[in-house]
C-alpha cells in the first residue's frame, strides 16, 4: 500500500510538472508573438510631425505593451514586496563598510518626491557633506570587466550605448542572490515618475505641448530597445544571457 500511494505521489508530481512546463511554453509562444509586434511597429514609424498620427500609433504600441507585462507577470510572478525604507540600515552598513564617509545626513521621505537626503545639521558654505568612493559607484566599467563582456563586445547597440550595457549589468546582478551591490539594488524604487510610467492618460495630458512628440518618441525608443534585446537574450548561445533570461522583463528593463 505505502508503495502505491509513493508512486502515485511522484506520478502527480511528474503531471504538474509537465503541466507548468506546458503552461511556459505556451505562455512564451505568445509572449514571442507579441514581441514580434512591437518590434515591426516601433522599427517602421517615422516622426511625420502630424501628432495624431503618432498619439494613434502610441496607443497601438501601448496596448501591446500591457499584454506583454501581463504575461510577463504569470511568468514571473513578484514576491512580496519590503518596504525600500526597511531595507536601508542594511544598504547603509553596506555604505560604511566600504569606504562612504556622511555626517549630518540622513535618507528621508518626502511628501510627492519619494526619498532624498535631508541635513539634520545646519553646515557652513563649501562643507563637505559625503564622500562615496568609486567602488560604490555601478558603472560602464563594471559591466566590462563582468561576464557581461562577452555580449557587449558582439553586439552593435552595447558597444556605441553604454547606458543600457550598464542597465543589462544591473539586471544581472539582481539575479544574483550574493551581489555585491544587493544592497543598493534592494533600495531601488520599483517606479520612477518619468513618462515611461505614464498611463495613456496621463500622457494625454501633455497635448499640445511638444513635449508630447518627445515623450511619444523616448517610449517608442525604449519599447524597441526592450524587443530587440528580448530576441537577442532568448535565443543566443553566449552563457550569460541565461543569467538574464528570467530578469529581463519589460518592467524591469524600462
């Protein structure tokens, strides 16, 4: 009897198994299907200067968008969320620990602004107020001299634009449960107030300005950046886009 119930026991678990790799790969057909969308609409338009065409084709691109991070979401489902604010005695420890020097200051909240730094000591002109050594600071030079490298030094976009190196970098750490910059990357908000957030809605609230077409262009921009390195990283053959494969999300990237 205990025989039987064990190999039933494994023959259900053998089921839901198949049934979750069944459900991924259904889920990353579609995904793929999307991505070729944004792709083909965000790589043919050109800014004619006409604002309604551009604001439809905005609407086009974002309503893709919104499925692809709602199949990014069942895939990769978040874990519960900390508050950033119960992460940061660890992030300052980590500070301290190697080499930042701050007296008088302290990360605080601001009411519509998020955190800052806020003084909790008047100081005279020309004071030094922190010094952050060069360790501490994530750069284009650490995503080199990483296993990144090896990606950079054959793609054409990483190697004329070091920001979104840099941002690939910060993706790959974050897959790391013992990253060095862990504790920076766990303060990070998870939002920004950038037009990259913005609901149609909102952007619609920028007409007539011509900051609208800006904004429409920045959006196209990064949504084609995020499409190209989604086909790049899930179907190349070089080590490290494994790393990045269950990271690079459409959140997470922008």
């Amino acid at each position: 009897m205990g025989r039987k119930l064990q190999a039933k026991h494994i023959s259900k678990k053998r089921n839901v198994g198949k049934e979750t790799n069944k459900f991924h790969l259904q889920k990353r057909k579609e995904l793929t299907v999307l991505i070729d969308k944004v792709l083909k609409l965000t790589s043919v338009f050109r800014t004619t200067g006409n604002t309604l065409k551009s604001w439809d084709h905005h609407l086009e691109i974002d309503a893709i968008v919104k499925e692809i991070i709602g199949i990014e979401n069942e895939l990769y489902p978040k874990d519960a969320q900390i508050e950033r604010k119960e992460k940061l005695d660890k992030y300052l420890i980590w500070l301290r620990d190697n080499g930042a020097q701050f007296e008088g200051v302290e990360i605080s909240e601001f009411e519509g602004y998020d955190m800052g730094l806020k003084a909790t000591k008047d100081f005279p002109e020309d004071s030094l107020i922190l010094t952050v050594p060069g360790k501490l600071m994530l750069s284009e030079k650490n995503a080199i001299e990483s296993e990144l490298n090896s990606f950079i030094n054959v793609d054409p976009i990483l190697m004329n634009m070091s920001n979104i190196s840099l941002a690939l970098y910060l993706l790959l750490e974050r897959s790391k449960p013992e990253s060095f910059w862990k504790p920076y990357i766990d303060v990070l908000p998870d939002k920004y107030n950038t037009i990259l957030y913005f609901t149609a809605e909102e952007l619609a609230q920028l007409k007539p300005s011509p900051v609208l077409e800006a904004s429409l262009k920045l959006y196209r921009s990064i949504t084609r950046q995020y499409a190209y390195f989604y086909n790049k990283i899930h179907t190349g053959n070089i080590p490290v886009l494994k790393s990045l494969r269950d990271v690079f999300t459409f959140d997470n990237y922008r």
